[in-house]
C-alpha cells in the first residue's frame, strides 16, 4: 500500500506489537482518563456532600448503566459495521453510514431525557431510595438526565475516532473532557456549594466538550470518515445494534447487579455498606479501564482486516493482544494488592466504618483482575468480527448470569465475604468459556470471512 494510501487510513497498516500499542494508547489514555474524572467526581461527592451523597451515586447508577450501554450498543456495533466498509473499499456508504447512526443517537438521547425527566420520581423510588437518599438521587439525576444526548454522542465520537484512524483526536477530547469536569466539580462543589447537584452539572459539562468537538471534525470532513446525508437504512442500525448487543447485554447487566448489590449491601450493613461498594465499584471501572481502552483501540484493526480478509493480519494482531491482556492482568492484580489501602483512603478517613468495609473488600475483589481482562477483550474481539452472540454471552455470564446467581448464593452462606467473592468468582467461570469459545472458534472459522 503507498505512503498516502497508509496516511489516509491507518487500519491497513502491518502492526507488531510496538504499533499496536501505538495505535491503542490514544483509546487507553482516553479510557482511563474517563474513569479518572469518575473517580474524582465520587471522591468530590464524598469528600464534599459525605457518605449518604456517596450511596445516592450507586443507587441511581443503574440508569447511567442503560444510558451508556445504549450509546455503546450503536458505538462499537456501528463501529464494525463502518470499519468492515471501509476495508471493503466503500467508502461514501460507511461515511454515510456513520451518519445515520450519529443521527439515532441524538434521537435516543432526547428520547431518555424526555421520558426519565417526567418519570423520575417513580424511577428513583423503584431503585430502592429511602427517606434519607431520595432527596440526593433526585438532585443527581434529574440534572444528569438533562445532558443525555450529549453523554450519547460522546460515547459514540469516541468509538468512531479511532473506526476514522484518528484515536488521538479521541485521546485529547478525553483530556478536555476530564480537566473540565474536575474544574467544574470543584467550582460547583466547592465554592458554590451545590452539594450533589454540582456534580451532576461538572459531568454533563464534560460531555459536552468532546460532543461539540467531534461534530466539528467530521463536519470538516479532514479525516476518512465524515457527514454525509445518510441513506435511511434500518438494516443499518439493526445490525450496529445486534453486534453491539454485548455492550448493551454489559451495561444492562451492570444496572441489575448493581441494584441487588445495594439491596444486599443494605440489608447487610446499611448506608456505611452501600458507600463501601460504590467506592468498590468506581475503583473497579478505573482498573479495567485500560483493558476496555485497549480492546476499543483494538477493534477497528480488527474489524478493518476481516471485511479485507486478509487472514494473515487478523491472527497476528490477535495473537499480539492476548498476549498483552495476560501480562496486564498480573500487572494490575499486584497494583491493586500493592495499592488497596490508599485507593479506599481517596474517598474514605481510615478508620471510619466506610473505610473499614471497603478495604476487606480490597483483599478479596482484585482477583477479578486476573481473568476479566481476557473475558473483556474476547467479547470486543467477537464485536469487531460481527459476532454479535458469543461477544452477549460473554458479557451476560460475567455481568449478570453467573454474577447474580453468586451474588445471591453466597452472601447467603458466607455474609459480606460472599459479596466481596462474587465478582471474582463469575470472572474466573466465564473466562474458563472464554478459552473455550476462542478455542472452538480458531479451530473452525475465526480467521475466514463468512
């Protein structure tokens, strides 16, 4: 391939594992920081509006779960299905493509703001709110919602800046993003004293950042991706939505257990244990960020040579990513041993009942590390292969089958260290499927273009 061809789209290049990282450390670095200004707006809550605040964010967190696993569904399963054209050579239809999907998010977006604003009250009483949290979970996600088709966008810009071969357009809308919502925390928190409510506002402030940038991008047309009216293909967004199924399967998945953690975590320990598993949860969203940020770098490269089907490539750049998953396991499983009592300290004073729950956490639940890094990239992989059900039953075992089903059992025999040994658990039984179907699939078909 020429020297411009290359230039105009980076997928089609030979990567070895120095350019594969290369690629992916734009989506990383963004990934990471998008879980670093989370992290800074719960120890913002927690430091500034205190522990009840701290719980409110978990009760209502099943809905950021939708919201997110919807704009994720049309972002990676839209991702396949344009980066697959492109390699294909039809350029003018991914673009146009590209579009339409932008265009449903947006309408999705209003959707969800509209419904869950007239609906809220009710919406925040069936998450399980008391008297105490009802009054904080409303603040928080009334003003939340209000920016829901911007929080959309955004996860859609940052899929398909890397799908257009431009990931550190993505990596630097992810600093933008993430400066601005710490600064407008602190602003809102801090000398407005706007309690929860200000960072609700700090957030929906970062979303709109990289939402206005990106839709000045590809309106300039400059890179291989950009606006074009699209065609009003519903087999387009069908099957965006079918192979980001997994996605959606994770996130609603994570809207559920999340749900019966506090239900369990209040029966068992009350607000101090709700706190304790929000700062266990965020934590945990800040870790497997950089196998999330990795295995959205990744996908275009694959999804690009399958619809080539250049075969060659396809296991190679596989090959190099299991890899680089399995020694950034160990990695960060000793980080988070290493670490535990100063992550629990960001958000908690040692000594404090909060402080004390979640650390016995922190001896059991970076386990989880060792296998969910395999089980994340292998779901992402079958996403950019447009195999949209091995990617869901992935994401279904490790985020609600096995995951419910342990949570269900073992607090039941072994109290809050069944809690703390759930997640372990169902990372550990889903990757043992995991090798399986990766297995099975070599075997038969995983590098021919069916």
């Amino acid at each position: 391939m020429s020297g411009k061809a290359l230039a105009e789209n980076p997928l089609s290049q030979d990567f070895d594992l120095k350019s594969l990282l290369k690629f992916a450390f734009p989506t990383i670095v963004m990934m990471l920081l998008m879980g670093l200004y989370t992290i800074v707006d719960t120890i913002f809550v927690a430091r500034f509006a205190g522990t009840d605040a701290l719980s409110a964010l978990n009760i209502v967190c099943p809905v950021i779960n939708l919201i997110v696993g919807l704009g994720t569904m049309l972002a990676t399963g839209g991702s396949a299905v344009i980066a697959r054209k492109m390699g294909a050579g039809e350029h003018t239809r991914a673009s146009q493509d590209f579009t339409l999907i932008i265009t449903a998010g947006v309408l999705l977006g209003a959707v969800i703001a509209a419904a869950g604003t007239v609906f809220l009250d009710r919406i925040v009483r069936g998450l399980g709110a008391g008297r105490i949290l009802f009054p904080y979970c409303r603040s928080y996600l009334f003003t939340l919602l209000l920016f829901t088709p911007a929080g959309i966008l955004q996860v859609l810009f940052q899929n398909l800046f890397v799908t257009a071969g431009r990931p550190a357009a993505g990596m630097a809308l992810g600093l933008g993003a993430g400066a601005a919502n710490i600064l407008f925390d602190y602003i809102f928190m801090v000398p407005f004293r706007m309690g929860i409510s200000g960072a609700a506002l700090g957030t929906g402030i970062g979303y709109l950042l990289p939402t206005a940038a990106g839709i000045l991008f590809f309106a300039a047309g400059n890179g291989s991706l950009r606006f074009r009216k699209p065609v009003p293909d519903l087999s387009v967004l069908a099957e965006s939505c079918a192979n980001g199924s997994s996605e959606m399967v994770g996130q609603a998945a994570s809207a559920v257990t999340t749900f019966f953690f506090n239900r369990i975590m209040m029966r068992l320990l009350g607000e101090d244990g709700v706190a304790a598993i929000t700062i266990i949860i965020y934590t945990q969203f800040l870790m497997t960020a950089l196998y999330i940020g990795f295995s959205m770098g990744v996908a275009p490269v694959i999804s690009y040579n399958y619809g080539k089907q250049d075969r060659v490539r396809l296991k190679k750049v596989f090959s190099i990513s299991i890899r680089f998953i399995l020694l950034l396991s160990v990695l960060l499983f000793l980080s988070a041993c290493a670490f535990a009592s100063v992550l629990v300290g960001l958000f908690s004073e040692k000594g404090t009942a909060v402080y004390e729950i979640a650390a016995q956490g922190f001896r059991i639940f970076p386990f989880s590390f060792l296998f969910c890094g395999l089980n994340i990239f292998a779901s992402a992989a079958f996403t950019a292969l447009s195999d949209g059900k091995r990617s869901a039953l992935l994401s279904f075992l490790r985020t609600f089958g096995l995951l419910l089903a342990l949570l269900l059992i073992l607090p039941e025999w072994l109290g809050v260290t069944g809690v703390w040994l759930a997640v372990p658990a169902a990372e550990l039984l889903t990757a043992a499927v995991t090798v399986s179907l990766l297995c099975s699939y070599c075997r038969t078909c995983f590098f021919m273009v069916h």
